[in-house]
C-alpha cells in the first residue's frame, strides 16, 4: 500500500474509539479490541473493518 494512501486511511479513523489505526511503513497497523493486526495490502484492511463491525463483505 502507498504510505500516502495509508496515511490517509489512518485520518479518516481519527476519533474513531472503535478501531485505532495508525500509518506505519507502508501499511496499517489496526488495534481493536485489545488486539494489533498490521495490513500491507488495503483490500485485506477492509475486509477485517467490515467483519469486525458485523457487515457482509463481497467476496471479488
């Protein structure tokens, strides 16, 4: 994942007191629940956001 594009992520779940998500090294470091998971490609960040919250997730 391009940092920008990382970086950008990482704002838009500024304040968000569900998921802390921060832009490290070209990917996404995701800390939910007492549990860190770190993302190098976007499609699987998502993926988890989506079963995380309890949304269905289109398989492509």
């Amino acid at each position: 994942m391009e940092s920008i594009r990382a970086q950008r992520i990482a704002d838009r779940f500024a304040g968000n007191l569900n998921f802390m998500v921060k832009s490290c090294s070209g990917g996404l470091l995701v800390r939910y629940h007492q549990h860190t998971h770190y993302f190098v490609r976007e499609s699987c960040f998502w993926s988890y956001v989506y079963m995380a919250a309890g949304l269905p997730v289109e398989k492509l």
